[in-house]
C-alpha cells in the first residue's frame, strides 16, 4: 500500500465533471456541441426582411396618413368655400325675399287698393245685406246702396315708385302728389256778435 | 472607470445630444402653451381674428290682424377706398362681358362715371370726393359715395366688378302704409331714433341686442373652417301688436278728412272703440302725418292728437249728469221738468239754450233731445259738486289713459273746490273742463257696456323674437254707474237720436243707434276767452240693442259750412265702416222713443 490516498476516480471524474462542466455526455459521438438550431419546418420560408424595408414601409405610412389629412383638410376647406358661398346666395336671396314682401306691403295698402279701384270705377256696398241662418231671414234691403269709391285722402309715400292702373287698366305712372290732401282755401269766419253772456251757448 | 469608445462613445453623445434638445423643446413649449399663452393668443387674434358686429334688427309695429305698419327695410352705403383708385395708375381690369373671355380694362374715370349713372351722381362728383379724402389724408382708405341706396342699384354696382368699392348693409324704417295710422305709429328722427308713437313708448320692446362674433380669416378673405365664435348671440328686437284695424283705420280717416275739408275746418278727429273690451280699432285724425316723409305734413298735426289735444267736450256731457242724476235715484229718464230757455239760477250766474222757445214740459230724455243746458242744469244742480265730481272721474275724465301711447294729456278737470259758481254749472253740461277725445269715447263705452267702464287700449301686446307674448297692462276695469242706470241712458241716448233734429241724416238703415251730439265752445289760448266758432262733436253707440262699438267724431272751427253736420257725417262713415268691417249683424227688435214732453 502505498502512502498516497487512493483516488476515487469515479468520484473524481465527476467533481472535475462538475467543475469543468464541459464534460461529454457520453450519448451522441464524441466532440459532437449537443445544442444545434431547429430544423426550419418545411412549406413555411421565413421573409427576408432588411432593416430598409421597415424603415420604407413605416414611413409609407407616415406618408400616407399626412395624404389622408391633407385631403380631409382641403376637403373641409372646400366645403368651407361652398358654405360661404352658399351663406353669400342666402343673403342675397333673403334681401330679394325682403325687398319682395315689402312691395307686396305696399301694393296692399289701402292707398294703393283705393287709389287703383277708384281708377277702375268700382264702387262699395257700403250697407251689405245678411243672412241670418237660423231662420233664413234676410235682413237689411238686397238693392243695397253703393258708393263710388272715394279717391284716397291718406300720403303714402312709398307709393311714388309703384304704378297705377288707369281707366283702361293699364299701368301708369303714379301721378305725384296725387295723395296729398289739398286743403280748401280758409274763408274768414263771419264776426259774430258776442251779446253779454261770457258763459258758454252749446246744445 | 468605464472607458467609452468608438461606437460606445457616438451613440452616448448622440443620446445627450437628442436628451437636451428634448429639454429645450418642452421648455419652450411649456412657455408657449402655458406660461405666455394668453398674451400669444391676443396677438395671434389680432393678426388673423375678425370682429364681426351682427346688428339686431328692430321689430315690426303690426295691426289687429297682423298687417305691418312699421317694419325695417335693409339699405346699402356705397363706400371707397380712395388711396386705391389711383392704385396700378388707376387702372384696373374686369372681365370681359361683351366677348365672354378675357378681361378688358378701366380706368377711375370710368368707373366713376359708371357708378354716377347707377347713383345718379356726375362722374366729376365722385372725382371730388376722391380728391377731398385724399387731400385731407393721402392715405385713406374710406370715403362715402352714397348713403343708402336700394338693392336695384347694389346688384348693378356690384355687376361693375370694381375691386376699390365697397358695400356695407345698414337699417332704415319704412311704413307701407303711409299715414294710415302715422300719428299712433310715430316715427324715427335721423339714425332711426325713435321720436313719437308707438315707436318711442314701445320703443324697448322694438329694440333687440347686437351680436357680435369674430372669426379666424384666410388670405382670401374666407374663414377659416372652424374659427367662427359667437361672443354674443344677436337677438331680434320684439314686434308690437296694436288694437287697430288697418282697414278701418284708412276707412276713419277718409271719412274725417273729407268732413274737415268739406267745411274747411281747422281740425277733425274719429275714434272707434271696442265696447266690451275697450280697444281702440281706430284712432283717426285729419292730416295725419306720412311717418316715411315727416317733413310733408302739419308740424301741427305730427302728434296724437287724440291724447294729446284736449278740449272742451260740450254737451256729449249731458250724458253724464244724465247718468249721476239716474244713480243717485234723484231722477228718472221721465222726470219732468218745465225748463225755460234762459236762466239766471245766482247772482252773476247765467246761461241759455242754443235756439230759444218758451217754457216747454220736457223730460229728462226731452232734455237730452233737445240738448238744453238749462234743463240739464235744473236737474243737475240737485247733485252736490263734491258727487257729480265723482261720478265724472269714474267716467275716467281727468286722467289720463294707459293706452300705450308716450304722452297723453290728462285733460283738465279742477276739484269742485276749485269750481266757481258758472264752471259748477257749466260743468253739467260740458264746459269749463277738457277731456281728449280717447277719453270722451270712454264715457260711452261705459254707458254701453252696462256701466262697467274698461280702459281704453291701443297696444295689445308684445311678441320677442323668441316668440314670449308679454300683454301690456292698462288698468283695470271698474264700474262706474249701476246697470240699471246704464241701460235707462242708453233708452235717453237712442230717443235722442230718433226724436233729434238730425234723426235722419243719422240713420243707417236696419241698425239702432244710441249718441248725443255736442256743439262746444273753446276758449282761445291768446285771449282767454271763449272763441265765437265750436268744435262740433258726436258721440254714438251702436247697434243700441247689443252695444259693440262706440264711435266719436269731433269737428272744430268750421269756416265754410255745418260742422254739426259734418260730425254727424264722419260718425255715419265710421260706423257703416266698422259694421262691414266687424260683420256686425242688424239690429233686432224696435225701440219705442221715451216721451220728450208731458
């Protein structure tokens, strides 16, 4: 027996497997690394993609989103362009509309109505005739009595642009001032005589 | 010590580099969106925003149905730029009309010539307001060509295509009807202020609110989409709605008109009220003013007259110290009373009929009939001062009404302390007091309405532009002679217009008529003294056997002719015009006059 301790040499190879780490399982043939990659399953290549690429595709897109903006902006402000133009015919259209119903005002007013069937010889049933319903008695005279329509004593002076029919009834130029009321001349009241009473003489 | 190098050491730079830049850009944007962002956006805003001032308009005064009587027409100033005339040698180009391609050019000249052909201005007038603006300031920018022209002429200005022309929009009021209703209505001085009628009492209801907005404006004058702010809504001014009938109105004027001018009067008023609810539907006066034309009528007769001029009413009166003297129970409609033509009742005292006669029986309804004041005064002098007082304020004599109108005179009724011995009898009869007109048809709205006596009204109401319906308010009814008393002065009223004088010249066929005439003296401002010429008056009920309407129509100071004929006249006209116009049925039923003598 020799004075050296005798080596486990089992024991030993395993804690020098143990340290070193790097010992072969003895599976597979030896100097053979026991990790390799994964076969590439078959039917599915994987892409080739090149950082370019992405970069590209990102800002395609970029790109795209400011075109899909700027036609939604040039959309808005075409639309902003019709709307003012439509408020623009509004505005006028309402002006004409104004103008119009104004006239209309005019043309309604008894003035104008008065002066215009006067002109026309029409005359008014000035105590028209009723008809009671509940027992169909007629009350007041069927030959009423008519008088010729007055000429108009009222100004209006938004009449002077308006025409006037005539006899025939055509239209006509509105005679100026056919609406002022002419006053007759003041005849100077008699002098009266006064007598002694202060106090008033009314009945 | 970690020891960067190569590419290690780059990217790090690069990585601070971006790091302080980061810091830079957030604190400059910090102090852009936050620290100084108020003060930014006010110079942003006034670099790009536009204030726009949206100017209410002002509301319509209508009638009973809704006809406009007063309404806001729109007119246009026409302006220019004068700097810009002379602008590129005054010379600007437009397209081409004639050839439909192309653009022709124009110089100032021209176009000034052009413009004064729509305008009705000489070319050389338009050179001188170029010329003067410039003058005074070689760069202005603004000078009138002319005010308020009318939307023909915009349209043919604007078809000139001139680029240094410019239109603004401004407010004018117009009446289409005239001077139907002119003297209710009022009208509008310079810059459309108000200045009488309706226009000034209402004048806070026709008033609205301008808006304003601002707007963010493109280069091209457009805003921008979304840049629009409301700052203040505009708000529409409110439209009036008065008690008178347009139609009627016209028709009233007609009639007192033609009476004034017939007997070559000084002055004539008509008023058509409502009996049961005391509108006014037609307040009419002679002369009436054109509210679009001021200056062409009477400065005389600008006013409501009918509020604002009282006078003394005469014997339409007698109604009243009819009516004390049946309340009081002191008389009946056939109390007898043997009445002279002349009485001296006190020392110093004294008055007469206007026709004289001998001493006649006469009832109280003869009295009436034959209007005479010394039997109203027999009568009436057994009711103390301090009760016929009374009984003449509950009639709504001496004050005045809240119709609607700005002004209104309250007439002038003095406390009986006050009365000397003749105004306390002449009192009775109508004299030594005033009342307007408004407040004459008053009393025999009373009278017709069973003795409940409503306030008369002119203004209905008011209707905002957001559609709130205020009613105007214009006291409350109250009553002033018992029913019973009310309906024996009507039976006094109707004899007097069947047994009257002027029964016929009255009538109108298939309708009762209940009235008293008046014939009253006035005294005269200058001399104090009573004038030797009467305001004539009438004042009628009708139909008298289901009271709708009440008209008065008054005729002062004829020269040429009757006036008690003319008021008469004016009171038929207005009454046949009110029947048409209200389809009033006939009357039904006779009435059988009261005994005028015993």
């Amino acid at each position: 027996m020799s004075a050296t301790v005798p080596i486990d040499t089992h024991s030993a190879a395993a804690r020098a497997g143990a340290h070193l780490g790097a010992a072969p399982l003895p599976t597979g043939r030896p100097g053979e690394r026991h990790l390799r990659p994964v076969a590439t399953p078959a039917g599915k290549a994987h892409p080739k993609r090149s950082p370019l690429a992405i970069a590209m595709v990102g800002v395609a897109i970029i790109l795209m989103i400011f075109a899909v903006q700027l036609g939604l902006s040039i959309a808005i402000s075409q639309g902003a362009y019709e709307s003012r133009a439509l408020e623009i015919r509004q505005r006028d259209l309402s002006r004409v509309e104004r103008v119009l119903s104004q006239n209309v005002d005019k043309l309604a007013s008894p003035q104008n109505l008065a002066e215009n069937a006067a002109a026309l010889g029409m005359v008014q049933n000035s105590r028209p005739a009723t008809l009671r319903l509940s027992d169909g008695a007629v009350l007041g005279a069927l030959d009423s009595e008519t008088t010729e329509a007055s000429g108009n004593l009222i100004p209006n002076a938004t009449l002077e642009s308006m025409p006037v029919v005539d006899a025939q009834g055509l239209l006509v130029p509105r005679v100026a001032g056919q609406a002022a009321a002419v006053q007759p001349d003041k005849i100077d009241p008699p002098v009266r005589w006064t007598g002694k009473l202060p106090a008033p003489d009314t009945h | 010590m970690l020891r960067l190098r190569g590419p290690s050491l780059r990217r790090a730079i690069a990585l601070l580099v971006i790091i302080l830049a980061s810091f830079v850009f957030m604190a400059r944007l910090v102090d852009v969106q936050v620290v100084s962002a108020a003060a930014l956006n006010d110079e942003a805003k006034d670099k790009r925003a536009v204030p726009v001032a949206i100017p209410s308009v002002r509301g319509d005064i209508v009638d009973r149905n809704g006809e406009v009587l007063a309404t806001t027409d729109e007119r246009y100033d026409v302006q220019l730029s004068p700097k810009n005339t002379k602008l590129n040698k005054g010379v600007f180009y437009r397209a081409d009309t004639e050839r439909g391609v192309g653009t022709v050019e124009v110089t100032a000249q021209q176009a000034f010539a052009e413009i004064g052909e729509i305008t009705g201005q000489k070319a050389n007038e338009i050179q001188k307001i170029v010329d003067d603006a410039l003058a005074d300031n070689p760069k202005s920018d603004f000078a009138y060509v002319k005010r308020s022209i009318d939307l023909t002429q915009l349209n043919q200005l604007k078809a000139l295509e001139i680029p240094w022309l410019t239109f603004e929009s401004q407010h004018k009021r117009t009446y289409p009807n005239g001077a139907v209703g002119g003297n209710i209505v009022g009208f509008a001085g310079a810059d459309d202020v108000p200045q009488a009628g309706i226009e000034l009492s209402q004048n806070e209801c026709l008033t609205g609110v301008d808006g304003t907005e601002t707007y963010e404006r493109s280069e091209d004058g457009v805003p921008l989409p979304g840049s629009v702010v409301v700052t203040r809504k505009v708000q529409d001014g409110g439209t009036v709605e008065l008690t008178i009938d347009r139609d009627l109105q016209w028709e009233a004027q007609q009639a007192i008109n033609k009476q004034v001018q017939s007997v070559a009067a000084e002055w004539g008023l008509l008023v058509i009220q409502n009996v049961k609810t005391g509108e006014l539907v037609a307040v009419a006066e002679d002369g009436s003013v054109d509210p679009n034309d001021v200056d062409a009528s009477d400065p005389t007769k600008r006013e409501a007259r009918s509020f604002t001029a009282p006078y003394e009413p005469g014997s339409t009166f007698k109604s009243i110290t009819a009516s004390a003297l049946i309340d009081q129970g002191v008389a009946t409609p056939l109390s007898q009373n043997l009445t002279p033509d002349y009485l001296e009742p006190e020392e110093g005292v004294r008055f007469g009929d206007a026709f004289p006669h001998p001493e006649i029986p006469w009832t109280l309804a003869g009295i009436l009939t034959q209007s005479s004041n010394v039997g109203t005064s027999m009568l009436g002098n057994q009711l103390s001062e301090d009760v016929r007082y009374d009984y003449l304020r509950k009639f709504g004599i001496g004050e005045e009404t809240h119709a609607g109108m700005p002004v209104e005179d309250s007439g002038l009724l003095y406390a009986p302390k006050d009365w000397d011995r003749q105004t306390s009898y002449n009192t009775m009869f109508g004299q030594g007091l005033s009342s307007t007109i408004v407040q004459t048809a008053g009393v025999y709205q009373t009278i017709a309405n069973g003795g409940v006596r409503i306030p008369p009204s002119l203004v209905k109401d008011c209707v905002s532009s957001d559609g709130e319906k205020q009613t105007m308010k214009h006291g409350k009814s109250q009553k002033a002679i018992k029913k019973s008393t009310a309906d024996d002065v009507m039976a006094i009223l109707e004899t007097v217009t069947t047994e009257g004088w002027f029964a016929d010249r009255l009538a109108i066929p298939g309708y009762r008529i209940a009235g008293k005439t008046g014939t009253a003296e006035q005294v005269n401002p200058d001399t104090g003294l009573y004038r030797t010429d009467y305001v004539h008056s009438f004042a009628g009920i009708f139909p008298a056997d289901d009271p709708q309407f009440v008209a008065v129509a008054s005729v002062a100071f004829p020269s040429a002719g009757d006036g008690s004929l003319a008021s008469l006249q004016a009171f038929r006209d207005a009454a046949e015009a009110t029947i048409r116009t209200f389809h009033i049925p006939p009357s039904t039923g006779d009435f059988t006059p009261l005994p005028t003598e015993y």
